[in-house]
C-alpha cells in the first residue's frame, strides 16, 4: 500500500505530543492502514506501543469499559512514553473517559473512528484545545496514480469517475468485480450499519432514502423533494424523519451538504445546499444498465479533489445562476465551474454564462474532460486530466 503522505506529514509533528489525535472519515476509505504506516515510523525509535482494534471480538470482547481499557493500557505499558493507537474506538462504551484520562499521563493517544459523533461539541468542548483532527477519504485520483503504479496497473480517469476512490476496489480488474465489492461495502457500511447503530425500524423507507440522495449527487437539495419522492412510492413520511435520516448518512461521512453562498447577501444560505457523496461509486452501483452518470459524478469529483487540496468550498449563487463552486484558501477565492463538455454551443453559452457580472479581476476557472482549450481572456479552462494532477489551482 502507498504511503498517505499527504494526511501523515499533517499527523508527524504531533506524534509526541499530549494532544489526542483523533482521526476519523468512512469506513474503509484507509484510516486503519494510516495508523499502521504511523505505527511503523513510531516503532523506528520505540516499541513501547499498543494497538487495539475494537472491531476485533477479541478485543471488544475483553475490553467492554473505559475503566478496563484504562487498566489495559496501565498493565502493558514499558517504561516511559507510551503510543496508545485505538481502531475505531466508537464502539467502545465509555471511550470519550477512557481518552480524557489517558491523555493526563505519558501516553500519546491515537484514535480512529468512522462517526463524526467522534468530534461532538461535548467531547471537543471538555478537551478544550488538547485535541487535533483529521479527514481521511478514499483516494484521490493523485494516489490512484501511485497505488496503480504499485500495482503495475494503468490508471484511468473514466474508472475513477465511474468506480470511485476506495482502495480495497483497484485489487479487482473486471467491471463485475469491482460492482460486487462496492456493492457488498454498500450493504455494510451505507445500510446494515447504520439501521443497526441507529435502531431504525422503518428499514423500507431507510433504504429508498438513501439510494434517492446517492443518485441525487451534485443536485440542489431540499427535504422537500425528497418527501415528494418517498410518497410516490406510496409510502408516508414526516420532513423530520428524512432530515434525521440525512443526519446519520452526514455523521457516517456518506454524504456531505455544502451550502450556498448568495452575490446578493453576501453570506451562506443555510436553506440552500447540494449534497455530495464520499465517493462517487454510491453513485454508480444504483444505475441500471451501466447508464452511469458521468455528468454529476464529475462534478462531485471535482468537489472532493478540492477538498483534498486543502480548499473551502461552497456553491455560489450568482444572481439566480448558480456557478458550481466557490473555493477558498489563503484570503484566495476562486469561482469555479465544472462540465463534462462545452464542445457544443449551447452547453458552451450556458457554462460561459454562469460567470456573468463576476468582476475581472477575480479569478473565473471552468474544468471540463474537454481535450480542446476553451479559454477566454476571462475565464481560465482546465482540462479535468490536468485539473486532477494539480496540487493547487
């Protein structure tokens, strides 16, 4: 496996330190293996480590409390520092404790989780300041590059539109193998997961939720639209409930909401936003006959490279016409615009013309998988295969 420098040169000047280093994103997106890259460079010049994993029934089994996880760590400890590093520890009753009282004595704690209740405001609150947190998420197409080369396989932007960045999915080499893998993680972590975390009991409507928003990414969103979709399938349903539901697919880093940010009022609009998926394969397992949407898989590529490069973004509403991003980053804004294609004139007009009454002296970007330059004296175009090895725009 590649190493993920870009997520561990962030971690390494804090390896020492007392701060818990909390570091969490979807399931099987590669935390787990981030740690063991981080165990690796820790063990160069100590062994004094431990390493549990509360997925394993061994360990949860063992380990049911704060106080016998506290015990754990106090029995086999050596002399000196000590690096506690506790795979998805949400499981654990009592581990918010179990972290706070550790963190007191000469250990150096890190933990992963694929909730981001792992981060609420009452644990951040009472660790005021003594804590660090990192997003990890599935490979982006920079690292699939990497990972391909590792494994003497070339790497291909329409795969990666289609299939998406999870990294167990480029061991497999056929369409169907890749479809089967990403279907069963599905079933785990996008459905049996959370009706199990959650108790819910209406497992039908769960279901249709869930794959309408993940067919539904790069869209404006409202929960109204959704309730109008539940009940064409005949089936009753309150806004609160789907508002609840979208709340667990957030938490489980399924899904992202980004908000709209107006020209006129000059800040967010916290009833507009558009939801995008971790990974564009939620997308693609849900469409019939290999019609992929290559379109609004694009798009929310795009969205999560950006991300990855380290920007803010929002989606900005430009008086009624919306330009798709807005991506901020060192007092640098950029109004970003994505399309599958402008080599037609009424696509061409229609994406040039989302820019209009944006100064000049801002800076205007469209990316498209485009091979032709389409770049104006305003407007800069970049080609999605170059867009994708950038570090920064």
């Amino acid at each position: 496996m590649i190493l993920r420098e870009h997520y561990i040169e962030q971690i390494r000047p804090f390896y020492d330190s007392d701060l818990i280093k909390i570091i969490t994103g979807i399931r099987r997106c590669g935390k787990s293996v981030i740690m063991e890259q981080i165990i690796r460079e820790v063990r160069e010049k100590t062994d004094n480590i431990i390493y549990l994993n509360f997925e394993d029934k061994k360990v949860s089994a063992n380990i049911t409390d704060a106080e016998k996880l506290i015990s754990y760590a106090e029995e086999n400890k050596k002399c000196g520092k000590c690096y506690l590093f506790f795979d998805e520890i949400q499981t654990l009753d009592g581990w918010q404790d179990a972290c706070k009282t550790l963190r007191l004595y000469d250990y150096s704690l890190f933990i992963t989780g694929s909730n981001s209740k792992l981060l609420s405001s009452e644990f951040t609150k009472e660790l005021s300041g003594r804590y660090d947190s990192y997003r990890i998420r599935p490979f982006v197409y920079k690292e699939i590059a990497e990972y391909c080369a590792e494994l003497n396989k070339e790497p291909s932007i329409t795969d990666y539109l289609v299939w998406g960045g999870f990294p167990k999915r480029f061991e497999f080499d056929s369409a169907d193998a890749k479809s089967r893998y990403l279907n069963d993680l599905d079933d785990t972590i996008v459905i049996n997961d959370l009706i199990g975390r959650y108790k819910i009991r209406k497992e039908s409507l769960f279901k249709n939720l869930v794959n309408f928003v993940l067919l539904s990414n790069g869209r404006i969103f409202s929960a109204n639209s959704v309730r109008d979709y539940i009940k064409q399938q005949h089936v009753d349903c309150s806004v609160n409930t789907i508002l609840k539901y979208l709340g667990y697919l957030e938490e489980a880093y399924i899904i992202e909401s980004v908000k709209q940010y107006s020209s006129r009022t000059k800040k967010e609009l916290s009833f507009y936003c558009k939801i995008y998926n971790a990974d564009v394969c939620f997308n693609s397992i849900r469409c019939m006959n290999n019609r992929f949407d290559l379109t609004h898989n694009l798009e929310n590529i795009v969205y999560n490279e950006l991300v990855y490069m380290g920007y803010e973004v929002y989606v900005y509403n430009n008086n009624g016409k919306e330009i798709d991003f807005l991506a901020t980053k060192d007092n640098k804004q950029y109004y970003v615009q994505v399309a599958y294609s402008v080599a037609e004139e009424k696509a061409y007009l229609r994406e040039f013309g989302a820019f209009a009454n944006i100064d000049n002296l801002s800076q205007k970007i469209i990316i498209t998988n485009d091979d032709i330059d389409y770049s104006t004296s305003t407007v800069k175009h970049i080609k999605l295969k170059d867009f994708l090895k950038m570090e920064s725009l």
